[in-house]
C-alpha cells in the first residue's frame, strides 16, 4: 500500500492533497454514457488518438503520438515549430444573457466585467464566499447583454444557476451548443488568415472575430492554452457541424504542416499557465498562485468572496499570510520528464529531510535544456534562488530514491508569445502578486 505523507502541512485545507505516491497504474479507461463524448471525438480518434482522461465530465484526448514514435515531445516540436489543432471541446460554453448580464457577471468575478467591451475576451477568475478559486475561464463578451464562461475543469454552471437563485438577476444561464478547437503555433496566424481573411491578423490578444467556416457559424478568439501564437475557433450548432470545422482545418493546414495533437501541458507549464485542479483549486486564494492581480483594489462593486480576499491581502501585505504555501517554479535536476505526472511529487528542504511541499506540474523544457515545474512549498521557502530537494520516480533519477536538486525561480520560466497580463504587469516594474 503506498504511503500517505501527513508531514506536509495542509493544516489550513479542510480536504488536504492526495500526496501517496503511487506510480503509474495499469488500468483501461471505461466508455460509457455516464461521461459525454465531444462533438469532436470520433474525429479525435481517426486523427490517431491513444489515450484520453476526464475533464469537465467529458473525454478529452491526451495523446496521438505513442511513446515508442518519440511521444508527447514530438507534439511539444509542432507546436514551437508550426502549427496544431487541439480538440478542446472540453472548455463547455455557459451562456449568460439577458438584461442583466453585465451585472450578473460582475458579481461573480473577481475583475470588473464592466470594462470588458463587447467582441471582447478576458482570463478571469471566480472565487467562493472564502475567496478560494472555483474556476479560471476565458469570458467571452460576444454582445452587449450575453457573455459566454469557457470553463476550466469546474461544475460552474450549477454554482452559477445557484448564486442566481437567490440574487434574481434577469439573466438566462445555461451551457450552450457551442464547442472550441484551439490552433496553436508560429503559423497559425497563417493557416487562420487563409480560413478568414487578413482581418485575423488585427486581432488584439483575447479579441473576438465573428466568421463562418463552410456556412458554419463561428466565434475566433486570438486566445491559448500554451504561451505561443495561438486561436480558438468556437463553432456554434456544434453537433450537426463538427465534422464540417474539423475537415477544413485539416484542409487549410496541409501547406502549414499542421499536426493535430493533445493540448501541450509541457508548454503552458513554461508559459506559467495554470491548470485548475492540479495547480490550484476551491481551497486555493489567488495569491497563493500568483493570480493577485486577477484581484483588483479598484473594484468598487460588490461580488462573491471580495471580503474574505481583501482581508488576506491584508494580511499577506501585514507579514502573515492566511496559508502555508506558495506555488513557485523550480528549475530541477534529473532526466527528462517526458510525460505527465501520475502523482504529486514530494519536496523537501534538506536531501533527507521529511518532505514539506509538492510539485504539481513537471515537465522537461527543451530550450532551457532541464526539467521544469509549478510546486506548492511553504511560504518561508518560497523566496527566489531558495535551495531545495525533489524526489523523482526511479525512471528520471541517476540514483534510485535520492532526491534531485531544485532551485526557485520566476514563472514563466521563458517569454511567451502572448504575454498573459502578469507578464505584462512585470514588464512595466508593477507588483503582480498582490
């Protein structure tokens, strides 16, 4: 039986992170009507893809090339080098629309939704009465009086419709038919000016674009989930008209060496883009994981959890901090992680020492030429250059069971394409934490 390890605090979470460390587990993922399929998920499958896991109550594809062809590193090299098709289908749409609709979604941001124009996107996050972190969409403002939640890894539908039974905003809130491919990589400004014209190619970081494939109603938003050039394409009505979309990217990317692959965790890791329920969750404050600036002091209006946020910084900005842990980056020592984590790895101060952190996202970074990762350490432990211990499963160590070397340092660990605001905030000398 694997080892739980309690010598981590976790004293300020009521459900405290699974840390046993149990490897890779031989099983065969189960196809049933319980979990929905994709639109896009049987073309998914004739585009090569292997092995899937659960996101959002939906199959989501995480890998097309197998490890024997050279794996996930060989999607990593299209992306940084071409362009790719990602099914993300995943990212359920929940429409909010009505009257009240500004008002509504103001309320349960943290950010002011006032000043999103419409054709319009923003990263956002929403947080609970206690100021943890229930998802972090991209919100779509597709008119004056709709708005559309592209989920991370939530039930925040149900959250939704639940604040509202009580608030009575005339707003109309439910999950629409509406789902997203993201082409990702140096050319798709290319590939998406040949599907919609030059138009595409004025589009601001996190602009929206109203286009048609083949007859076929779309949203294009220059957004991403990898740090590099990127799009999303939102198809409406997109049961009846998945296969139409799918095919004519294909067919628009043949002259770009396009490739379809899973979405690439190894490079949104160096982007310091953060993955809900693996990086941070409902017990998580946004200052933990340097998502402090998604919580402005400007705000004026009322909305969900401001009260507990704004007492936490408070007390960071005092010198006592409400947790126990921060998410830094380690540069780490070690073979290459070529593949995804199957456990939380354990970190500790000394080379023997108990372990006091985990490591939530690793992956190897090719251009830095080391293993990177997004860790939870504790917060005396978490200043820059600090010195600390990983250890790795025996297939990435040189000696079996001794901990690698690790140092912190800044998220992200190399420049992205498209700057998210807190590297853009960084870039102009401004406090991004808190």
């Amino acid at each position: 039986m694997s080892q739980n390890f309690p010598s981590v605090d976790q004293s300020q979470r009521v459900v405290p992170i699974n840390l046993r460390q149990s490897g890779p587990t031989a099983v065969e993922m189960l196809v049933d009507t319980r979990v929905r399929k994709s639109p896009y998920w049987h073309l998914s499958m004739e585009a090569g893809c292997w092995r899937a896991s659960i996101y959002n109550r939906m199959y989501h594809p995480r890998g097309y090339v197998r490890p024997e062809d050279g794996g996930a590193m060989v999607e990593y090299d299209a992306l940084v080098n071409h362009v790719t098709m990602w099914n993300v289908a995943v990212e359920r749409q929940i429409q909010v629309k009505g009257p009240d609709s500004a008002a509504f979604v103001n309320f349960v941001i943290t950010r002011d939704a006032t000043k999103i124009p419409p054709m319009r996107a923003r990263y956002v996050i929403l947080c609970n009465e206690e100021g943890g972190v229930l998802n972090d969409p991209v919100l779509l403002r597709v008119a004056e009086d709709e708005y559309w939640f592209s989920l991370s890894d939530s039930d925040l539908m149900f959250w939704l419709q639940g604040v509202n039974v009580g608030r009575r905003f005339d707003v109309e809130i439910r999950e629409i038919d509406v789902s997203p491919v993201q082409i990702q990589g140096p050319k798709s400004i290319d590939l998406m000016t040949d599907m919609f014209g030059p138009a595409v190619g004025d589009l601001p970081p996190y602009g929206l674009l109203a286009g048609q494939v083949d007859g076929c109603e779309v949203i294009v938003s220059q957004t991403g989930f990898s740090g590099e050039k990127g799009y999303e394409i939102y198809l409406k009505n997109a049961t009846a008209h998945a296969e139409i979309l799918w095919t004519a990217v294909l067919e628009a990317g043949k002259p770009h060496q396009l490739s379809v692959i899973a979405p690439a965790h190894h490079r949104r890791i160096a982007a310091g883009i953060l993955s809900w329920g693996q990086d941070m969750d409902q017990e998580t404050l946004p200052f933990q994981v340097n998502l402090g600036y998604q919580v402005p002091r400007t705000k004026e209006a009322d909305y969900v959890g401001k009260s507990a946020l704004e007492a936490a910084r408070a007390a960071i900005e005092a010198g006592h901090p409400p947790y126990t842990h921060q998410l830094v980056g380690l540069e780490l020592a070690g073979k290459p992680i070529r593949d995804y984590a199957p456990d939380f790895w354990l970190v500790s101060a000394e080379r023997d020492g108990e372990p006091i952190g985990y490591v939530t996202s690793p992956w190897y970074s090719p251009e830095l030429g080391h293993n990177i990762a997004m860790a939870h350490v504790p917060v005396d432990q978490s200043a820059l250059a600090t010195k600390l211990w990983v250890l790795l499963p025996d297939e990435y160590t040189d000696v079996p069971g001794v901990p690698v070397a690790a140092e912190v340092v800044p998220i992200p660990f190399r420049p992205s394409v498209n700057p998210n605001q807190r590297e853009l905030l960084r870039g102009r000398g401004l406090d991004a934490a808190v």
